[in-house]
C-alpha cells in the first residue's frame, strides 16, 4: 500500500492556513506548544495538586471584548498556559488521588495531536478508512485484553456515561424496556442514562448493596422473584467492575449465571476497575468480566489516555449496528461494503474525530507490559496505603480495603465533619488532593492510586498530613522519589 500520495492536480499555491497563519509561523507557534506541554511534564510535580481560581479573578484575566482584529497568538498561548490551563484538578499529579485520577502518557498525547493536525473523522469507511481501521485495531485490542470472545465489537466514546448509555441502547433494542437490577454503589451516570432513556423508577430497581458494598446475590435473587411473580417483564443487571467509591467489584460470575438462567442482559460498568483485568492480580477481582454482554471500560482513566475517550464492547456481533444504523440518502455514497465498517451506525454520534489515534500509539510505543507493570503500581500502592493506615490505628480506621487502586478511611474519635474539612484543608494547600465520599451514609477519606508516577513517600506524605490536618501551604520542591 501507497504511504502517502502527493498529487499535484495544478500549480497554484494555497496558504497553509485557512485562517492566514504563514507556515514558518505555524511551525514556530506549534514547537513553543510542544515545549509548553513537556516542561510542564516535567514539572509537574511540583506543581499544586489542583488549583481552582475565583470567577472574578479567571475572567479579568481572560476576558476581552470579542475580538474584531487578530490578536497576539504568543499572548493567547501564555496566557492558556500560565493562567487559563494553571486553574484545574491536575489528575496526572503524582498526588492527585481525588475521584479518579487522569495519569495520560505522553505518546497517547502525541497521537492525539497528530489526530486533530490532521482534522480526523471517523464516521463513514468513505470518509476515514484509515481512522476507522485503527478503531477496528484498537477494539480488537481490547477484547483481547478484556478476554471477550472473538467477534464481540464495540465502539469509542466520550467516556464511561456515554458508553453506558450506548450499551443500554443496545440493551433495550435486543431484551425491551423491562426491569432493570442495579446497587446504591452503581456510578450515578448510569441511573441518569436509564432515566434518560425512558425507564421510570418503578423499573429501577436500586438494590441495597451487602457489607462489603457488593451486590447481594439474596436480593437480586428476591427481587427478580418479586417482579416474576408480578408479571413484569425484565431486561437487565447491571454489575460494576470497581465502583467509584470504594474500588469493589460484584461477585460477576454469579451474576452471569444468574442473567443465563433468567434470560436477562448482562451489563458491566468496568469505567473505572476493567482495566485492572490486564494483571494477574487485577484478574483475580475482576474473574467474570469477559462474560458480560456488553462492558464500558474508560481509557481515560487507568489506560493513561488523555480526556476523552470511553469505550463499550458488545457480545453480539451486529447489535450496536441493528440499534444505530441509519442511512439517510445524502450518506448513501459513504456507505460501508463488506468488512468495513461505518462507526457513525454504532452510537448516536455521527460526525466524530478518531479517539482510536492516540490509544493505537501508545499500545505500540509503550507494549501492554508496560500497561501491565504501571496497574500493577497502582493496584499496590493502595495496599501499601492501607498498610501504612494499619499501623496507625489510634488514628486511623480502614473502612474498605485496598481493592484494585481505592482505599477508603476514617478518623477513630473525631466527627466525621473533619474528613471533608481536612481533605479541603489538604487541596488548598496544593501538595495533595484527596475525595471524602459517604459509604451507606458514612463519611470517609478515599484515595485512589492509579498514578504510575506516584511514590510510597507521596502517599505517607499525604496521610501524615491529613492526620495533622495540614494547612500549611507546601514547598513542594523536592522531586518525586520512585518506590520500586
Ligand atoms: N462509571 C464509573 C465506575 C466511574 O467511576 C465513572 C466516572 O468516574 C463513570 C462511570 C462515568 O465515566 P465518565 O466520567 O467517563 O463519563
């Protein structure tokens, strides 16, 4: 095959921007982007873990009148670079351990570069061949790593709520808007998505989930009876592979067999756990997530992705194109033939940039080893934190353990008022950011510990500080030191 084709159709010359930029400046301005973001890299930890400006601060500083005239692009980017960008949770901050960190790796950066310089689309095989094989790629990539079986497909989205609600298209289009099984510790955006779609509370059942923030197998198995015997019709259980809050996975296997016996769709939220499924040791929690009928995983979150991308696999090969094809006649020209695949037929977006670039260039820059060794990092080091909480027990109680990268925790003898403040405390002073969050109504601190960057030093720095309630603002001039 022909790398790339230079045609000369005719001799006139064309700007290299459309808007009137000069190359030489283009590339000028392009390389001063690359060294922003690699010094920043660099830096970045000694940056503040998250920083939030005021309102009234961020739009004196950014605001203007809508400009009639160009303007300096050297101001813009400085000003993006020093004060509009400066303003965000750095989720790739070596002690960010607030909801779920975002640690993206460089080459996955540098695909997504290359992807919008070249205006990527992946919607029709007409109209992006290229992207649209490299979504294939990545797909088939991971449904192996998921251990799906051959001939599941899927498609990238804007992240796990998307995905999810892409999977319960598909789910309604194969089992109807029946009864749907889910926990209080289902992620929020799922529930949304079913309310959104039509299905009343009456037809989600929000189960009570067991001590150990499970799903209760005894009351699945009752509920269903319940609506059984009612005459109800039912269409799905949805089980999560690590939960937001406390990392746990439900028991799947039993929830596979339970959706084979009753004939029920099978749905797996691994947005924030699935990829843990690539280690042994995540494996081990994760057994049965290859036997859900369709599975959201968020590669923006532990497979070191840049924002955004999610992902669904489904089982049936040809479900998601049943659900969402549409071929109006101005797209007949761009229509698939056989082993090709128009992906504006596999959701609801139709005009879509290929998140496929980045993932595809850094599985092969980095290897699924080193995938692999830096979830291994993570899963490890919130054992390592609950360790270290252990061995301070007058202060400290680990409420959940370590479970594929989350931890969660409390004070013995304070009010619980205090986790909220002293996590507030911690962010303010910009060496940590840590989430409080509220187990069946009880309030803890929770680290989650994805970051392959961070070190056991950064996480007892953190819990020492939480202990004494640190407010001091941090030098944080040391470099990071690596645990192994
Ligand atoms: N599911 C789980 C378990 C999550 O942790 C999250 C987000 O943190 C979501 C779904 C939603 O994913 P997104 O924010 O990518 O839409």
């Amino acid at each position: 095959m022909t790398r790339c084709k230079i045609k000369s159709h005719n001799e006139r010359y064309y700007p290299a921007d459309t808007l009137g930029l000069e190359a030489e400046e283009m590339r000028r301005l392009g390389h001063k982007v690359v060294d922003l973001v690699v010094d920043r890299l660099v830096h970045r930890h000694v940056e503040d873990a998250v920083l939030t400006g005021s309102s009234a601060d961020l739009m004196a500083a950014l605001g203007a009148p809508l400009p009639d005239g160009p303007m300096d692009p050297d101001e813009s980017l400085a000003l993006l670079a020093e004060v509009a960008l400066q303003h965000q949770q750095r989720g790739d901050h070596p002690r960010y351990f607030a909801r779920v960190p975002g640690p993206s790796s460089f080459a996955a950066i540098l695909g997504e570069w290359l992807g919008t310089g070249f205006n990527t689309i992946a919607a029709s095989w007409a109209g992006g061949s290229g992207p649209a094989t490299l979504e294939l790629i990545v797909i088939e990539w991971l449904r192996q790593l998921m251990g799906f079986p051959e001939g599941s497909e899927g498609i990238l989205v804007s992240g796990g709520s998307h995905a999810s609600l892409t999977a319960f298209s598909v789910a309604r289009s194969v089992c109807g808007k029946g009864v749907v099984y889910l926990t209080d510790q289902t992620h929020s955006s799922l529930v949304r998505n079913l309310k959104e779609m039509g299905w009343s509370e009456q037809h989600i059942r929000v189960l009570e989930s067991d001590e150990n923030y499970k799903m209760s197998m005894e009351r699945l198995t009752r509920a269903i009876g319940e609506d059984r015997a009612a005459g109800r019709r039912l269409s799905m259980v949805i089980g999560t592979a690590g939960t937001t809050n406390a990392g746990t996975v439900d028991p799947l296997h039993e929830i596979a067999d339970m959706c084979h016996r009753e004939d029920l769709w099978f749905h797996i939220d691994g947005a924030y756990g699935g990829p843990a499924a690539i280690t042994q040791k995540g494996r081990q929690y994760l057994s049965g997530i290859e036997r859900a009928d369709s599975l959201v995983l968020d590669p923006h979150k532990w497979l070191f992705q840049p924002y955004d991308v999610g992902c669904v696999l489904v089982r049936r090969p040809g479900a998601l194109e049943r659900c969402f094809n549409m071929n109006p006649e101005y797209l007949k020209d761009v229509e698939a033939g056989a082993g090709e695949v128009d992906f504006r037929n596999r959701s609801l977006e139709l005009t879509r940039r290929s998140r496929a670039v980045k993932l595809w260039m850094s599985l092969r820059t980095y290897g699924v080893g080193r995938f692999r060794a830096a979830i291994d990092h993570g899963i490890k080091l919130a054992e390592f934190a609950e360790t270290h909480l252990r061995s301070r027990p007058a202060t400290w109680e680990v409420v959940t353990p370590a479970q594929i990268g989350v931890v969660c925790f409390s004070l013995k003898n304070t009010n619980p008022r205090q986790h909220a403040a002293r996590a507030k405390a911690l962010s303010e002073t910009g060496y940590a950011c840590v989430s409080s969050t509220s187990l069946k109504g009880r309030s803890v601190l929770r680290l989650c510990t994805i970051n392959p960057l961070t070190t056991e030093d950064d996480i007892v720095g953190t819990i020492d500080r939480l202990e004494k309630a640190c407010t001091e603002k941090s030098s944080r001039a040391t470099a990071p030191r690596r645990s192994e």
